[in-house]
C-alpha cells in the first residue's frame, strides 16, 4: 500500500475495531486476487473504509464528486476515489469503473446509490448490472449492519453502535450474461441477482 492509503486504512481499521467492535462474518469467501466488483448495501459515510479494511491491498472507490473540495480535493485520489456526479450520472462514469475493473482494480460500488434513510436495502439505481457484464469481473456481495447507527444519513454526530459486515460467497456470470445480449432486460436481471446476494446476506 502506498503511505497516505496505508494510514487511512490503519487508522480507521483500528477505529471501527476499538468504537464499533467490527464484526466480520464469511471472510473465507473474500476474493483478494484479480479484478472483484464489490457490491454493498450503503448505509453511511462509514461504509467505504469498512469495505475497504476487509482487504490487506487497495481497492478503488467512488465518491460524490462535491466532496472533492479543500484539503480532500488531494486526499480522496491518494485513496483511489473516484468523483461521481449523484445527480447526473452518465456513462462516463460506467466507463471508467469497467476500465478500472478490466485493469486488474478491486472497485467498490453501492448499487443503491445512496445512504439508506429507514434502514431497508433499497432499489438498485441503473448501472450495475452493465458494468458486471462489461467488465467480465467477479462480483462480491457484501452487506452492512448498524453503520447507519453509528452514523446515520442526515447527521454528523457518531453514535457507539456495534457494526457487522457479512461476505457472501462470489458470482461469476455465466457466459450468456456476460453478452446480454437482450441489452437492459439482461443488465436488470443481472442487477437483480446481485441485489438478491446482498440482501440474502
């Protein structure tokens, strides 16, 4: 790990193991080598660092692009952020995500798209389901528990809550999905078996 990412994983990995007493559940099922397009729940600002301390190796992220501003303007890329633009998504943003994925990269992504504000694992926004297929990567569900207690949408006070993140077992599409050849009907069922894994979880 480069010395900026390494701090940031050190630092929060020993905060979410000392405040929130993280609880990990089927690591055994973590892919650690090659290209992983790893899809989470999004429950809080904390989620990306939760993820991102699962792997010993950096992983690439993304972010709201309006968080890109001050001193963070230089940090967020030191720990491989990519800015997004939540209101205005494009296929710019696919891209780059596929080409990062058929680099080699681990990227992290929240199907949702946004913080949850009840708690529910919500609808997955359009997008995901194209980039599994493109990229051709192996895609790990992960789902989060008590990050939107510690710290919820909506706040910046942090709350002690205990936090769990459970690993589920990896999909590898098959060769058919991988061509969808049916366009956004394929890319939706797609989405939908990725959405399943997480919330089975």
């Amino acid at each position: 790990m480069r010395w900026v990412y390494w701090l940031g994983w050190m630092a929060f990995g020993a905060a979410f193991r000392t405040l929130f007493g993280l609880r990990i559940i089927g690591s055994k099922n973590l892919i650690t080598e090659g290209p992983v397009l790893v899809a989470s729940n999004h429950q809080s600002f904390l989620d990306p660092p939760l993820i991102g301390n699962l792997y010993n190796t950096e992983m690439v992220f993304l972010a709201r692009k309006t968080l890109f501003i001050g001193f963070f303007k230089w940090l967020y890329p030191q720990w491989n952020a990519i800015p997004v633009d939540q209101d205005r998504p494009d296929m710019s943003s696919l891209k780059t995500i596929i080409r990062k994925l058929k680099e080699g990269h681990r990227v992290l992504v929240f199907p949702e798209g946004a913080r949850t504000l009840d708690g529910e694992i919500g609808e997955a926004a359009p997008g995901i389901g194209l980039i599994a297929a493109k990229s051709g990567a192996v895609i790990q569900p992960v789902r989060i528990s008590g990050a939107r207690d510690a710290l919820p949408r909506g706040s910046a006070r942090i709350r002690f809550a205990r936090i769990t993140v459970s690993v589920g077992p990896p999909i590898r599409l098959t060769a058919d999905e991988q061509k969808a050849v049916n366009g956004k009907d394929d890319y939706e069922r797609i989405t939908e078996k990725i959405m399943s894994a997480i919330k089975a979880l």
